[in-house]
C-alpha cells in the first residue's frame, strides 16, 4: 500500500476486507483475488513503467461486471498518474469523472468522499505543474454535480469553499465573487439547533475569504463592513484558523485607520487563535502584533503574556524582540541596524515595510525630543548628523513638534538653527503652577462657604453678611 491509499483507508471502519468462506462461493473468492492481484501488480509498474500500470488498470476497470471497490481504486489511480506523473490533466479529469459514478453505491460514503478531496487537492494545489483555470473549474463542477446529484449537501459546501480558496490563492476575483455569491445563497440562516450552528460556521469561513479578497483588493470600505458582520454571527463553532485569518485582516484594517490599539487587540486574538490550530501563521502575525504595540506606544513587552512568551527565543522572532527592546530604550540607531541586518525576517513583508517608516519617525522625534532638552540654541546639521538622516527630516520633525506643542521654540531657516524659548516655557509653567494653585483656593473656600451655609444662619454666617455690607457700602474705609 502506497501513500495515497494509507491517507484514505487509515482509520476507516466502514471498509472490510475479510472474507468469508461458504459452499459455492471458490469461484467468486478466486475472481477477488485475481483482481487484487492485478490492482497490486500495475500498482508495482507506476514508477518503471506509468503507461503500462496504466493500461492494467484500465483493465480491471474494464473486465469488472459491476462497479466495485477495486474498479474505484483503479479509478483513483489512474487519475493520479495521468495528473501527476504523465501531466495530461484533460484525460485525468475523463478517469475522474468516471470515478465519480462509483461514489453512489460501489464504495462507502466516507471513502468517497477522503478520495474526493485528496483528488482535489493535488488538483488544486499545482503538484501536476501547471494547469489551465478552466480544467480546474470542470474537475469542481463534476465534483458537484456528482454530490448534488447524491444529495451530499456537507460536501458540496466544503467542496464550494476548498474551489474558493483555490479561486482567492491564484487571485481569481472575478469567479471568487461570483463564488462567494452563489455560497451566501446556499448558506441561508434558517433552520436551528445544529443545524444553525453549521450554518453560522459555514457563513464565517465565507466571510474570512471575503475579508481576505477586500484586504488584498484594498477594498477597505467593504472589508469594514463584511468584518463588522463576522461579529453579528452568534451560532457557530467556527475552525480557530479561520477566526485567526479574520482577526488578521481585522487587524491590518485597523491599522490601516491608525488605530493602533485595536489593531494590537485584534493581533493578539488572531495569533492565539493560529497558535491553537497550529498554523505557521502565527508567527507571522505575532510580528504584526510587536509592530501595533511599538506604534501606539505601548510600555507593556508584548513577549510578557503567557501566550507569546514560548515564541520569545524563535528564531524569526528573535530580530522583532532587539527591536522592541531598541524602541524602548529609545536607541534611534540601533533600531536601524537591527532593520538592516534582518531585512529577510522584517522588511521582507510588504505589510511590515508599509510601516515601518511610520515607526522610525516616531522613534526619532523621541530620541530628538531627549537630544535637545539641555539646549537653548542647535544647529539642524548637527541634529541631523545626530540622527543620520537629511537636515530636510531634521526640519520637518521639528516643526511637527512645535506645531503639537511638544517643544518650544522656533526654527531660524535663514540661519539653519533651532532656538527654544526657555524662559517662555518657564513663565508658562510658573502660569499653569499658580493657575492650579488658585483654582485650589477656590475649591477650598467653596467647601468652607457650604459648610457655614449649612445648619442655619448662626453668629459667625451673620458677621460675615455683615462684613459683606461693609464692603459693599463703604469701600473707601478699605
């Protein structure tokens, strides 16, 4: 038994290959074993000879008085030689297609159907080389007129989705969305109980390949909305894979808007999520996560959790920690060297890259706002040459800074200086000092004046009316 039978009998308790002996049956054992014998003898001729293991399969298939186990093996076979290893897709989808008849009654439903999806999946997945998208649309669509015509409801739907993904890997949007429009009408919400809960998950895995087409389309304004109504799905016990490739496009979303914070929320739930499916995935998205929590400024290591922990000491991870600890020193220079020499690992991915940019601003107005506190009057040359980068940046950092009013002072471009107003910055401190200091004052008096108000007017709440008469009066005794 080679590989591709072990994954589709392995575990199969419907199948049954022990035989039983009763009077008058010699001749019918002995034609079983003699078609077995076949089936293993051109099994033995696929590498040394694939057209001669071929024609003896074709043979049995043949000779066969009624569709049966060994026709359907010999069947598989073929159709995997002729894909496979003699690269003539257009007479494996014929061999197919005559494979399919035999999933009505020759062989059990769960066979069929592991049969089915291994088929599809080398199909699909390019191990034959190269094939043209319309041989690949008529192997799904024999595949689903065969299971519509069986009623398998379960396997069409997963059938449908497997043709969806395949449609978004080699960015066939046009036939996706149509695909996706034809899933959302077999996927109606009706029904309840398990029923609904299939349904709701069905729906979900529908809604991930949209968020992941709107994503890569750059279509942001439908990925919002589509993201929005994964959350309105309640009954459903959906494959943690696909909330995770939902809360990674949910996270780029939000990164895209700058609302750093939500996007660390939705990274977080996304590489958890990968993490228990076991999707290498993970990794990538715990990349996304250290690069929100950099981005909004978060003090908090995002390797503290007990989650992320384990993943500290990888090593595709191991460049994204140096460049949390750089940013959190604030070491302006040593973030762009851990850049550079790990651009495989962090500047390969256009999404990171995108950002990156963004980061290092914001590291050097840090590491710039720290530079110039001892100083009244810099040279922008000299802050430039601090910071390795144009006197240009140097320039428009700064002026960010005043205009936000994270620095004081203004920039002398005829003479390429930067002057703070020290004494200006002081006077607005001593100013907010005693503004706070007053409105102290004013709270306090306001608590004294209640407190005498209360209880009725005595002695001490008349002498003080009567001192306001004085004032009032006779304001040039005082």
């Amino acid at each position: 038994m080679d590989d591709d039978d072990a994954d589709y009998m392995q575990g199969d308790d419907d199948e049954n290959y022990d035989f039983e002996y009763s009077d008058g049956d010699d001749a019918e054992e002995s034609g079983s074993a003699d078609v077995e014998n076949m089936y293993y003898k051109a099994k033995g001729k696929k590498e040394d000879n694939p057209e001669g293991a071929l024609k003896e399969f074709r043979t049995i298939v043949d000779q066969e008085a009624e569709k049966g186990d060994w026709g359907f093996k010999a069947l598989k076979q073929s159709t995997k030689l002729l894909f496979l290893v003699l690269h003539r897709p257009n007479n494996a989808l014929q061999t197919y297609t005559q494979l399919l008849t035999y999933t009505k009654s020759a062989v059990t439903r769960n066979y069929s159907e592991k049969t089915i999806n291994g088929i599809l999946d080398y199909v699909g997945g390019g191990k034959g080389g190269p094939v043209e998208v319309d041989v690949l649309e008529k192997f799904y669509q024999a595949t689903n007129e065969a299971l519509e015509e069986a009623k398998n409801e379960r396997l069409s739907a997963k059938t449908n989705l497997k043709l969806a993904k395949l449609w978004l890997d080699r960015q066939e949007y046009t036939r996706l969305s149509k695909l996706i429009r034809d899933l959302h009408l077999a996927t109606g919400l009706a029904g309840d109980g398990d029923e609904q809960s299939q349904r709701g998950t069905q729906l979900l895995e529908i809604y991930a390949l949209e968020i992941q087409m709107y994503n890569e389309t750059r279509n942001f304004k439908k990925l919002k909305e589509i993201y929005n109504a994964t959350n309105n799905v309640r009954s459903a016990i959906p494959h943690p894979r696909i909330m995770g490739v939902i809360k990674e496009c949910g996270g780029k979303m939000w990164m895209g808007e700058r609302q750093w914070n939500k996007a660390s929320e939705d990274f977080f739930e996304s590489f958890r999520n990968y993490d228990e499916a076991g999707s290498p995935q993970r990794i990538q998205v715990l990349k996304y996560l250290v690069l929100a929590n950099m981005l909004m400024g978060s003090e908090v290591n995002p390797f503290d959790s007990q989650e992320t922990k384990p993943y500290k000491s990888d090593p595709e991870i191991k460049a994204m920690t140096d460049l949390v600890d750089a940013y959190q020193r604030r070491e302006v220079h040593s973030a762009e060297k851990i850049l550079r020499d790990n651009r495989t690992t962090i500047m390969d991915d256009p999404f990171i890259r995108a950002y990156i940019g963004e980061l290092l601003r914001s590291l050097r107005t840090q590491y710039l706002i720290d530079l110039i506190k001892p100083y009244s009057r810099l040279e922008l040359g000299f802050l430039a040459k601090q910071l390795n980068v144009e006197i240009q940046e140097v320039e428009d950092l700064l002026i960010g800074l005043i205009l936000e009013g994270k620095v004081e002072g203004r920039i002398d471009q005829v003479g390429m200086r930067l002057e703070l107003d020290r004494k200006q910055s002081l006077e607005k401190k001593r100013y907010a000092a005693l503004q706070k200091w007053t409105e102290n004052l004013e709270l306090v008096h306001e608590a004294v004046v209640g407190k005498t108000g209360t209880g009725g007017r005595g002695a001490d709440s008349t002498m003080a009316m009567g001192m306001s008469d004085v004032y009032m009066r006779e304001p040039e005794r005082w």
